[in-house]
C-alpha cells in the first residue's frame, strides 16, 4: 500500500509541476516573456481555494454565522466533513465554483497587471512579478483570517464522499486536469497562434511590421497563463489539504519550474515533460531517502536548493538546448514534402 501511495503521490506532484512548466514554456518558450513570478497566480489560487468553498459549504449547510471558518477551523471541518461525506453533488459543486472563481479572478488579475508590466524591458518584468508574487506571499502570511496566516488553514475535501479514497479521487481529477491542459498547449502551441508568438519571440518589430498587435497577444498570453497557473494552485491545495501560504516559495514554485523547463528543452512540450518528471522524481527520492545524506556537511534542508544551482550551471554549460531542443520547422516541413513525394 505505501509503494501505491508513492506512485501515486509522485504522479500528482509531477501532473502540478507540469502544468506550472507548461504555462512557463508558454511565456517564455513561446513568446518571449521573462516571468520569475510563476508564483504569484499559484498563491492566488491557494488563497481563494482556502477562503471560498470552506465558507460556502458553511451557508449551504447553514452552520452557525459565529463560527469563523478560520478561527475555528477544526470544528467546523468536523461538521462540513459529516456532511460533505455523504453529499458528492454539493461537493462537485463546491470544487467546480472554485476553479470558476479562480480562473476569472487570474484572468483579470494576468490581464490588468500586463499593462505595467509589458511596458518594461524584460528583466524589470522578470523581477516586477516576482516582487508582486513575493508580496502577496507576505500579504497572505500576515492575514489570519484570508488563509489562516502563518500556521495555514486545513480545508475541504470534495471527494470526502469517497471514504477513505479520496486523496485517490483528487489525485485522479488533478491527472485528468493535467492532460487536458496539456492538450489545449498543444493545439496551441501547434496552430497559427503558436507560430504567432514563436514571431514574437524572435523579432517584435518584425511581428509589428506585418500589422499585429505585440502587446495584446503578450496580454492574452499572460492572462491566459495566469488563469491556468491559479488552476494549478487550486489543485494543489486541494491534494495537500490544507493551504500554508508561506510554503508557495519562489524557489518551489518559480525557480525549479525553470530548471524543469531548461533541462527539458525550451519551446518544446514533450521535452518539458521529461525535464518535469525527471526533476520531480529526484526531488521525491530526495524526500523519501533524505536519512541517507547523513554525510552532508550541513543540513539536508540546503541540499534542494544547492542542487537546483547547480544543475542549471551545468545545463546552461553543456546542454544550453536542453534535452529535445525545439524543433525546427524548416526540417520538419522538408520531411513532410519528401514524405508526401515518396507515397
């Protein structure tokens, strides 16, 4: 049973990671948009999914309006979990008003905090999202009754009505999820629009010259990016089961997409992927084996973030192109012709 849990556990944390390392390789791989701050829709995320179908549950089920849902967190999940386990109707429901809610509050947030940021030169846009995530972190640490401050809040469940299976109902949707998401990258990133922004990336004033809006598809882009990064968060809280803000860190949830994405090969999907799982299954071996780094000089909490620099320097020395390189469609379309001459 633990080795199931593993595998499980595993396949859920690399389905989140993934969907972080595609919508970076969507900015960046496609487009040309410099973001550290991958976080700050993740956090956004989190937030809501700690503030939202806690407190909803509460009015359906029309528990009592003193009890605050984070002041006296485990009462009342005590109750709504009673409830919950036997009503999956209102469960879905909880679960699929909160991927709304997050997904139209990212959406606007991507979208308004564009205008800023695209007026800026690529490393001020780098570093003023990662400043916006950074302080939304602070923002969330110091609100006790937003996500239940420093200590974190413990939310619902929405496959509480699964028993003792529902970490596997959560972990399935997150996988179903994730291969959706994948698919809507991929028509994408493989029709007219992907070829856009691959025109974008290499020239601006060219993409200009020819009559198309820079900065709007940059807009969308972001926003799009920001709906479905604030979904990953969404998901993630719900599989941990409770929401500390402080643990969204900028070296989690924006630095290692990063060095997923470099080791996997930037502008390319499938070489994202590889760089994902590979990343997230040393990390999990880590996890799990970390008794066995006893001969460390210092404390095995610093090993993650030591190798994350390392690996990137070396990378970035002997494999700048990652481990599929993004193809080329000069190639890729003589193949079609000599093919199609062929048949």
């Amino acid at each position: 049973m633990f080795l199931i849990d593993l595998i499980m556990d595993i396949i859920a944390f690399f389905c989140i990671y993934a969907i972080i390392t595609l919508s970076l390789n969507f900015q960046q791989g496609y487009t040309g948009i410099f973001n550290l701050g991958l976080y700050f829709p993740i956090i956004v995320g989190a937030i809501i999914t700690a503030y939202l179908p806690g407190r909803l549950a509460m009015v359906i089920y029309g528990l009592d309006p003193k009890l605050d849902f984070s002041a006296n967190n485990a009462l009342v999940l005590s109750i709504l979990r009673s409830k919950l386990s036997s009503d999956p109707v209102t469960s879905i429901a909880l679960l699929t008003l909160t991927l709304a809610a997050v997904a139209i509050v990212c959406y606007i947030i991507g979208f308004l905090s564009s205008y800023p940021a695209l007026k800026l030169p690529a490393d001020y846009l780098a570093l003023f999202m990662l400043c916006a995530g950074e302080s939304l972190r602070v923002i969330g640490m110091q609100t006790d009754w937003l996500a239940g401050g420093v200590m974190g809040i413990t939310i619902v469940n929405p496959f509480w009505w699964l028993g003792g299976y529902s970490y596997y109902g959560m972990a399935s949707f997150t996988i179903i999820s994730t291969i959706l998401i994948a698919l809507l990258y991929h028509r994408l990133c493989e029709s007219p629009l992907g070829r856009l922004l691959k025109s974008i990336r290499e020239n601006e004033l060219t993409a200009e010259s020819v009559g198309k809006d820079v900065n709007g598809v940059k807009r969308k882009t972001l926003a799009f990016s920001f709906t479905i990064l604030g979904l990953a968060g969404v998901l993630h809280a719900f599989l941990m089961g409770a929401v500390v803000v402080g643990g969204y860190t900028r070296v989690d949830f924006s630095f290692w997409p990063w060095l997923m994405m470099i080791i996997g090969g930037t502008g390319n999907n499938i070489g994202v992927f590889l760089g994902t799982f590979s990343l997230v299954i040393m990390r999990r071996i880590m996890i799990v084996g970390k008794h066995y780094f006893w001969f460390l000089p210092f404390n095995v909490v610093w090993f993650e973030p030591i190798l994350l620099a390392i690996m990137l320097m070396v990378t970035l020395v002997f494999r700048p192109e990652g481990i599929l390189p993004e193809r080329s469609p000069k190639i890729r379309d003589y193949l079609r012709k000599v093919l199609k001459l062929e048949s």
